[in-house]
C-alpha cells in the first residue's frame, strides 16, 4: 500500500466513496478541492487500484488551528487493516515532513472501528464535541537527541 496525492484523476473513487453510507455519515462531503485550502490528502492506493482516501484537514474542532486526521476506504478494503496503516503513514508524514505539533481526529460516538483505530494509532481521548463526536489528538514525540537523558543505572553487586 502507498499514499499518493489526491488529485482530479481520483473523481470517480471520491464519488464512489460518497455514494457508500458509511462513508457518507462519518465524513460528510468529500475533500474534492482540498489543496486550494491547504489540506494535505491522499489516494490509499494498492498496486494500480485506489482504495480510498487519507489525510489532514485544516479544523477547528478542538479550539485551535489544528489538522484532522480523516480516512475513508471502499467497503471492499475496510477489513484488511488498511485504516490504520493508512493513518500511521499520514501521521509519519504530519510528524516527520510537514513538522506538526499534533493531530486530531474528531470520530462519532457510536463508530467504534473508528474509535479502535485511534487508540491503536496512539490518540488519547481529548474531550466530548456535540453532537455526539469524541474529540482524539496525538503529539508530536521529541526526537531523541533532544529528550532528557535517561538517569544513570545503578549497579547492585
């Protein structure tokens, strides 16, 4: 699996997605135009195939200017771990490339795969957004040269 940038070439597989329910009541409308907003997503493609979509989305969901994390995969590839690999390859490229402090995901209550996901992706629960939406973030670790070094061991004879 790789990500490659969303462009026009993918219009069939937004539209595909959108008319998919579950699809539809998670996200919403789909980023059709996303670069002119300074969006950052991508086509989930394996081998010649798009399978979704994954990606950052300028929010302001838990009071800040932050980037959401969002995921969409055709009904076919939602059971093949492909959700959470997509997400970690986009988390890898928010920490490591584009520099971000932190990510956010805001899932629906009842969205339990979603919900999996998140937590399996290393998102901590952040707060209750209404309606009915749970708000997750992820932070940026400190790269190793700048963490505290670790304390001395002390040696038992």
């Amino acid at each position: 699996m790789e990500l490659r940038p969303l462009d026009d070439s993918h219009a069939d597989l937004l539209t595909s997605l959108q008319q998919q329910e579950d699809v539809w009541e998670s996200i919403g409308t789909l980023p059709v135009s996303t670069r002119d907003r300074g969006d950052h997503v991508f086509a989930i493609v394996e081998g010649p195939v798009a399978l979704g979509f994954a990606g950052l989305v300028k929010s302001q969901a838990a009071g800040g200017d932050d980037f959401e994390l969002l995921c969409a995969l055709r009904s076919e590839a939602q059971t093949r771990g492909m959700a959470k690999q997509a997400c970690q390859l986009v988390l890898g490229w928010a920490f490591q490339t584009a520099k971000l402090e932190r990510v956010i995901a805001c899932i629906d209550e009842g969205n339990q795969p979603a919900r999996a996901i998140a937590g399996k992706l290393g998102m901590k629960e952040l707060g209750q957004q209404k309606p009915n939406r749970i708000v997750y973030v992820k932070y940026r670790e400190a790269p190793a040269e700048s963490r505290a070094p670790a304390p001395p061991r002390v040696r038992q004879s």
